[in-house]
C-alpha cells in the first residue's frame, strides 16, 4: 500500500472514531442530565449522578477522544482537523432524532450542509496550500501532509 492510501485510511479512521468517542460523550451526559434533575447543590445529587453508568461511559469517552485527538493532531493540520471535529454536531443531532425523537428541522438540516460545506472548504483549501513540488523527495499524503511527520 503506497504512503498516500495509508495517510488517507489513517485520517479516515482517526476521525471516525474521534466522531464516534465525541457522538458517544454527547449522548452519556443527555443520558447523564436525565438521571441528574432535579440539580442541586449537595452531596446528593453528586452520589446520584456517579450511581448511573452514563456519567463513567462519558468520562471513558472523553479519555479516547484525548489520545485519538493527540494521534490524529501529530500528523494533520490544525485548520481541517480542527473544522473536521464539528462533524460531532451532525452525529449528535442524527443520533439525538433517533436516540430521543428529537426534531430534524429543516433549519438543523440547512445548518448540516452548511458545516459540512465549511468543512469541505477548508480541506480543499488545505490540500491547495502545499503544492506538490514543496517537498519533492517525499510522497504527500491526503491534506497535503507527509507521512511519517
């Protein structure tokens, strides 16, 4: 497999799994805010939020969305990959319709596109702002980055 088919399943896969890991946060603390109202400020309702699985199951996400991020930051430019972790605003909304019945309006579905469109922009932009002939002894991979950087 030549560096730039593996530079591009290593950024696919990252970011799946960092959508994955944000998605899978987002839906523990709702599950989470489920368990937890009324809110008050005691060791109540501390012990009541810890005794339900969502709040670990969200802590455990935030730590694979930390070392994926981490992996993924190495080697990715910050611009794109940055743009690219909103993506967990369209998973949470998608999982949210399915998960809790929440309305997919035709104002969240505009802002869909627009996000993806923004996203795709600053990807393209990325990949037109390091010309093939700055590094001609290494093989780009997708974004314009180098493998192995």
């Amino acid at each position: 497999m030549n560096t730039r088919a593996r530079t591009w399943r290593f950024y696919l896969s990252g970011f799946a799994l960092l959508l994955a890991f944000d998605t899978i946060v987002q839906l523990s603390f709702k599950c989470a805010g489920e368990h937890a109202f009324p809110p008050e400020a005691n060791w109540a309702w501390v012990v009541r939020i810890f005794g339900h699985p969502w709040i670990y199951i969200a802590l455990i996400g935030y730590v694979g969305n930390f070392f994926t991020w981490m992996s993924l930051l190495k080697h990715a430019p910050i611009g794109p990959a940055f743009a690219a972790t909103h993506l967990d605003v369209v998973s949470v909304m998608l999982a949210s319709a399915w998960l809790f019945h929440e309305a997919l309006t035709t104002t969240r579905l505009f802002g869909v596109a627009v996000i993806l469109l923004g996203i795709m922009c600053l990807a393209f932009a990325e990949s037109g702002a390091h010309p093939e002939h700055d590094a001609p002894t290494e093989a780009k991979g997708a974004l314009g980055v180098v493998a192995g950087d």
